[in-house]
C-alpha cells in the first residue's frame, strides 16, 4: 500500500467517525428534546427512545450547509393509545417539532 492510498485511507476514516460522532450526538439531543417534551405536557414517553427518520442537506441562518436530521419519537396519554411526535434538529438545534404540548387552560371572554 502507497503512502497516498494509506492516508487516503485515513481521511476516509475520520470522516466517517466524525459523521457518526454527529449522527450520535443529535440521536442524543433529541432524545432528551422528545423526553423533555413529554414530561412537560404530563404525557408518558413510549420505548424510552427516538429514531432517524430523515437527512438532508440545509442552509442555515449563517449561509453555511450542513445537516438537517429528523427523529420521531412515540407518547401515550393513558398508556394505551400511541401518537407520533417529530423534530428536527439542525446544528443541534430544534428548528420543528409536533408533538405533545403543555396542557393549557384560559378563560374565555364571554362579555
């Protein structure tokens, strides 16, 4: 093996961790996100996990591409029935999600 094809080899392979290192991280994030976001709306947050569900290649705020990944995450509100939440990170930030909310009770202004 040339001494190009061996530091080819290498280059390859760290970017290949540092994609998997990224991919782990957002895994991470938006299991937390997804976790949070059930505890918050006092619903039950189902298999204890998130799962990929999309990337894609996006232009942020500063002009710069990177990667946009999608997770979905499944809740209950009595343990019986599922829903699916989604979010989507971009950068380790949450730029969408659907799923459970705070539950929220104002008075209506009848007068």
């Amino acid at each position: 093996m040339s001494p190009l094809s061996a530091l080819l080899w290498l280059i390859a392979a760290g970017v290949a961790f540092a994609y998997w290192n990224a991919a782990r991280a957002a895994a991470e994030r938006a299991g937390a996100l997804g976790k949070n976001a059930c505890q918050a709306a006092g619903v039950i947050w189902l298999d204890q996990s998130v799962h990929a569900s999309g990337l894609r290649l996006s232009r942020g705020d500063d002009g710069w591409l990177g990667f946009e990944r999608s997770f979905r995450f499944e809740y209950s509100h009595d343990g019986i029935d599922r829903h699916v939440g989604r979010l989507v990170l971009r950068k380790g930030q949450l730029v969408s999600f659907v799923g459970p909310v705070t539950p929220s009770v104002r008075s209506l202004d009848l007068h």
